[in-house]
C-alpha cells in the first residue's frame, strides 16, 4: 500500500464546485478529502459515498422552505462547507455546490480513512477502524468538525479535497438514506461494492 501524500496544488478550484450539485457528488466519488488540524495532524481519506441535495423539486434539502439561519450556507456560492445537527447529537458535513442564492450541497456519507488513523479513532472514541468514517454522523466527528467549522472555504490549504490519478471503479446510483420527503430521486452515490 502506497502512502498518500496531501498536495494542495492538486486541490479542486472553486469552479468544481460551482456546477450541478449532482454531477458534483458524483464526481467526488473517489477523490481525497484533507484536513490539517491545529495540533498539526493532517486526516486524509477516500471520498466513497455522497448525498446530493437539490435546490429544487427535493424536499429531504434543508433549502426546501427558504433560506433560514440554520441553512444559510447552503445559499453562499459552492465551495464552502454547511455543517448542522442531526438528532441533537451528530454533526453532518456538506459541500455547498452551484451559485449564490440556489440552496444545494452535497453531503459526505462515507469515507476509506487513508491517513492520520489514530487520530481519528481518537476523536471517533473508538477503536473500530472498519466504522470510523461510514455514516455522515462518523465522518464529521473522525474530522474534527464543529458547527464553527459552518461557511469555512473547502480550498484552503488546511481544508481541501484533492484529485486523484487513480482509476475509479464503477459508481452507483441509489435512492438517498432515511429520506422520507422525495425519496423517489437518485441522489445517492457510492463505489459498486
């Protein structure tokens, strides 16, 4: 197994993000989500599932009722991140897509930890490494990420998603999870087994 190295000079320009909010979640599929922290540890993983969420025509989309306090950065220009509670007790971390105004993300379901392991099995407080990023709840919490993390840029050099040469197997597309509104849209993306 190769060792993955972080290089912000192959990190995805704001223009990646300021198209179609479902073509983006499915062109996350397979590239590197980076973190450095503070303490100076930097958490890198594989991007292997997304949920998009529309602007339009999808109730599941915390934008179906207007722009709110709670949502409002899901109406900023793509490129940032919108963080909010589930259940009172899990964070969720979504990439805001599409232009100023729309009200779309892309919410980040899963993710194959590559490196800085230890440190998120320690924020998990956990020692299961199969589980620590699967499930929206578990990769906010294994990367550190707080509501006052909510509006923070996805390319800057302490947070990035990085593109990646290797070859991505085939994706599918599935009704999103524990959606009850809309849940007839295909807006689920994940690696094919």
């Amino acid at each position: 197994m190769s060792v993955f190295i972080p290089d912000f000079k192959k990190a995805l320009n704001k223009n990646f993000y300021k198209r179609d909010t479902e073509t983006v979640a499915r062109d996350l599929i397979g590239k590197i989500l980076i973190r450095k922290l503070g303490n100076g540890d930097t958490l890198t993983a594989r991007i292997i599932e997304t949920e998009a969420y529309l602007s339009e025509g999808d109730l599941a989309s915390h934008s179906a009722n207007g722009k709110s306090k709670r949502n409002a950065a899901m109406f900023e220009e793509g490129g940032i991140i919108y963080i909010y509670k589930i259940y009172g007790i899990h964070h969720c971390v979504n990439i805001v897509t599409g232009t100023a105004g729309k009200g779309c993300a892309v919410l980040l379901r899963g993710l194959e930890p590559l490196s800085g392991i230890e440190t998120m099995l320690r924020l998990r407080e956990t020692n299961q490494i199969k589980s620590l990023c699967k499930g929206p709840g578990n990769v906010a919490k294994a990367f550190g990420f707080k509501p006052e993390d909510n509006f923070k840029s996805i390319i800057g050099e302490n947070l990035f998603v990085q593109e990646t040469e290797n070859n991505i197997p085939e994706i599918i597309c599935t009704k999103r999870i524990g959606i009850t509104k809309s849940p007839e849209h295909l807006l689920r993306f994940i690696i094919k087994n």
